[in-house]
C-alpha cells in the first residue's frame, strides 16, 4: 500500500498491530510522547546507531529484511560490547517517497526477528518523510548487569581475544559491491558463479554475503576476568587502536593467529588477494575483540597481547611491522 | 575546517572538548560502545526524534545554531509532556559534504546553551557521512519523577489547558517562507519589512520567527491531578486529536478562548488570515496541552472541556461545529 494513502499514524497503527511489543518492563510503549519504562538495574547502557542510504547500504543488492536484521544487529553488538544485555529498542525511520508500506513491513520483520531472539522490545521511535533516500537510526538500551566493560582497562600482559572468525564481512561485501544485482543468480549453494573473471562457488559467496547483511552478533559468556571490550565496526586494526587509546596501552597481534573462515581463504586465493587484509582492515565483523589475563579460557581466539607502548603486527617468519588505526572513517 | 581533513574521530574528539560532558550520574560517556547511566529512579523516559533537510528544516533560513537549539527543544518538549525531568541526551548526525566544522560546532553550540539551561547531559550518540543532506536524530533520556503522564488519563468533565499562546510558531514558519534570506534586512526590532506585499514591524516578524526557530518548552509546574497531557507538535486539534483517540473522549473548545500573542494578531490582520487558524492548525508551538479538573489553578488557560463524544469547536456567536484532527502528517 502507498504510504501516502495510509499517513504517518496509519503507518503507526499498522506497524504497532502487525508487529505488538508487550513486555511487563514496558509501562508505556508506542504512541505517547514518550516511553516508559521499568529499569530494575541502577546503571543503564544507552547506543544510538545511524544509517543512511547510499553511505551505509545499497538497496541494489540489500533486502529490506536484511537491513532491518542488520539495523538492530549493530546496536545489539554495542550493547554486548559493554557485556550488558539489550532490552529496549527506538526506532526512527526517515523514509523517501518511492517506498511502499510493505517495504517497511518487510524492514520491521527483519527487525523483529532478531529482537525476538534477544528478547528486545522496541518502544518507540519517530516515524518522517525523507527527501533524500531510507534514514535509519537506532537507539537502544541494555542492563549493565553488573559491571559495565570499556575499551579503556586494558593491561600490559594481556591477551588479546576475538570471539570468531574476521574479514568474512569485508569479502562479503567486496562481492556484493562488484556483483551488485547479480547475487541473485546464486540461487542454490551448489551452483558457481563468475566474479571479476574468476568461477567461485555460490556456497563461498552466499555465506560470506550474509556475513556481511545478517550479521549474527553473540554475547561473550565468561566476563569475570575481561579487562575490555569492544565490537568490531570499523576493523580489527582501528577497533584494536581504540583499545589502545582509550587503555593508554600498546599491541602486538600474530598475523598467523587471526581466525579466518575457509569461505574467505578460498574466495581470496580465488581473487588473488591477501584474506588477512579483509580480516585486518574490513570491519563490519560485529564480532567481540576484548583482553583478559593469558590464561583466560573460552570458546576465543588468542591473537596477540597488550605491550605497554607500540603496535606492531608479527608474521609467521616472526617479522615484526608497525601498524596504523586503518579501518574505515567517516568523512575521510 | 573542512570534516575531510578532521575525519570522523578527529571531529568527536574536537567536539568532546568544547563541549565537555561531565555528571556525576554519567559512568561512560562519548566515546566507548554505550554509554552508561546511573538512573536512581525505577522508571525511565525516552523519546527519539529525527529532522531531515528539506523536511523539518530550511538551511537558507535557519541557522546551525538554532537547528541545534531546535533539535533539542523538541525532545525536551516531548520529555516534559510526559511530567518528567531531560536527563540524558544522544546525538546522531549525518553530515553532508558540503559542511563544514565550524557548522558543526554552531549546531552543538545551539545544543549546550539549551542543554545547560535544563541540565542535560550529552552521552553518546553516532556521527557519519550523508550523502543526503544534513540529518539528526536525537534520543533524550528523563526521569519520570513520580508518575509518568500519558495522553490516555482525560475524562469527561476535565477542563482543557495549555501553557501558553498558540500559531506564534505556524504563523513564524509562514513569515519565514516567504521572506527566506529576507529576514536577514530584519536587522533593528525598530525598522519595517514588505512582506507579500504588506508592511509589516520587524519587532513582530522577528518575534513570530524566533517563536519557530528557538522554541521554549517549559516545564508545568504543578501536575498533581493533571488527568492526560502531550504536547502541541502536530496541531492544537491534532494534538487533542490524540488526547481523545488514547482516552476515548470526546472535546468541545472555546474559540474565543485560544490565546494568542499581540504579535499574531497584528500580522494576520495586516495579511487579511484568520490568526486562529494558526493556533489550530499550525503545530510546532511545542506548548504544553493538558487535561485536569476544572477547577485546576495554575498559570496556564483554559480553553475547553472534555465531553462524552464528539469534537466541537464552539465560537464566540455559540455556533457549535464538527472539528477533524487537522495538523502536519508525514507522508499525506
């Protein structure tokens, strides 16, 4: 149906049916000037995350489930970032002319899954025409439950974790970028398809796509002895380089430890690329980057240590190179 | 200086300096994942709101400093409709190309100065790229100091009440669209401007046009046995609209009753419009309209009554006519 004949408060009332948020900790949700809600914990965590169309999605080769999926899916790995667990969700929508009530349906079912499975309520949010394109943002509230982690505790002996594989994103998103509308000829896993003159198979392809459109963020279980945390967005090197600001640390990271998944070490030999590039300077990942004591044991992976000043990368002849805060920047 | 130059974390970094955010209740602030909050009360307020170029805002004719100032404003009035206390504030900003950091700081200035007056704390927030046009959305964060006021509590028998006169705003947008870079030959309050044709005092134009562009939500003082409040965003009848819609009510007003500032008057009697059709209709005034017993005692006018059934207007011959929520919706 076209939004003009329904109206911002048809919009409202259709999403608030389709898509109920009952939950005993929501006193007021949507359609009031404000929510209300119950926060039994004393300390709360607050994100705000802005999308916006043509810089941060491509609606060529995204799904508005997928973009809806994703929208939360970033505030969530904040939220998880800090070892709290996220509750409350706003959701603001600026939405140009040429969508269509069901594309926003669809975007809310995208949303609305993965809420589900974190047990998030969306509150409330604002609902505006744009001139200019889809505009998102997102602001979500989590407990602390219990201490909250920033990325500024780190300490010399520390190790440096992450919680899966890097750069599967990156790639994803380096395919999707080149193959734009043509993702939709990988129909089924078993077929192959040509990229940049080169036959990968649609198993590799899809699975790194949707690294980069469904991202799964996880919660880390074990936070007792975590020194810091943080969720990796911009890339390993830079979200590794915020750790070092904020902790007035240096790192040394094992170029030969980071995960990598087989899916990006066969479509990078494929391409002719380096899949430690993606893994280092990709971001996008929303997988946990932290620091604990060495001995800490978990379902992570070990990828180097925090060294009181310096950054350097070594590799597997035990070469040692520094390294810069390289990742992705807004504006530059 | 030019954002390319600052980047993306130079420009939050320029930004936590001039504008520093210290409060005992903020554990973390800008700059980690989430922010955290220390939230002595149980119950919590939140509202977003989100402004687009070319949608809620005119660059040719609005500063960044009033955009700033605006842009809080409206969440501040959404918090206080609610019977509590701004608190905590995040920014989200999409930044176009063509600004500059000096914008940007203009627009956070117009941010402190009204922060600062309420005591708001700024936590967090995202700042990016846009390719389209300036965006803002903002989530502000209040207490709800006791019972929280919803639009739902009016019952038949309640006087009808707001806090202060009504279309200053609609009447200052409409001088404003007219006179775009006009305005700027408003330099004295003691000179005379033509306006469609009119000559009209500075001393009112410019009042009406600060009404739109600087708008002062104030808190009501005594909401003890206040039934239902919102406030006037969309439109006096929209607005009440609202009111009656939550509480299944219905509402006569008094015509003659609407407050209205000299300045209005005067400048829409010289354009030959009726000044009340401002006041109903305009939206923007970001006044408080509530519901309480008749005999309510406090600063603010009473301007009609909340009945069974029906919307009227009554006007000063006692002619009673139908009213509809008329007022600004998205996407109509």
């Amino acid at each position: 149906m076209k939004l003009s004949k329904l109206g911002e408060f048809g919009l409202i009332k259709k999403l608030q049916k389709k898509f109920p948020c009952i939950s005993s900790d929501v006193l007021t949700g949507i359609g009031d000037d404000a929510a209300v809600l119950n926060v039994p914990d004393k300390n709360i965590l607050v994100t705000s995350d802005m999308l916006i169309e043509g810089v941060h999605f491509d609606l060529t080769y995204t799904t508005f489930y997928q973009l809806g999926h994703k929208f939360l899916a970033v505030n969530i790995s904040d939220i998880l970032a800090m070892g709290g667990n996220p509750k409350h969700f706003l959701v603001s929508l600026g939405i140009p002319e040429n969508c269509d009530a069901d594309n926003i349906y669809d975007l809310y079912s995208g949303i609305h899954h993965i809420s589900g499975k974190f047990g998030i309520t969306i509150v409330g949010g604002d609902t505006c025409a744009s001139k200019q394109g889809l505009v998102l943002n997102g602001t979500l509230i989590g407990n602390a439950a219990g201490r909250a982690i920033t990325r500024s505790g780190a300490q010399e002996g520390d190790g440096i974790f992450v919680t899966d594989t890097l750069g599967d994103s990156a790639m994803g998103l380096f395919l999707l970028m080149h193959m734009k509308k043509q993702i939709r000829s990988c129909k089924s896993r078993n077929t192959r398809v040509n990229v940049l003159g080169k036959t990968l198979a649609c198993r590799d392809v899809l699975s790194l796509a949707y690294k980069h459109q469904l991202p799964q963020p996880a919660p880390l279980k074990n936070t007792k002895s975590v020194t810091s945390m943080i969720d990796i967005s911009d890339g390993l090197l830079a979200d590794l380089g915020h750790i070092c600001d904020e902790s007035k640390t240096g790192a040394v990271i094992y170029k030969e430890k980071i995960p990598l998944s087989g899916e990006l070490l066969s479509v990078a030999k494929k391409l002719g690329r380096d899949p430690v590039d993606f893994a280092l300077k990709g971001g996008e990942d929303y997988v946990l980057l932290f620091t604990a004591p060495m001995n800490y044991r978990t379902p992570a992976y070990r990828i180097g240590e925090i060294i009181k000043k310096g950054r350097y990368i070594i590799d597997g002849s035990g070469r040692k190179t520094r390294f810069k805060a390289e990742g992705y920047e807004h504006f530059k």
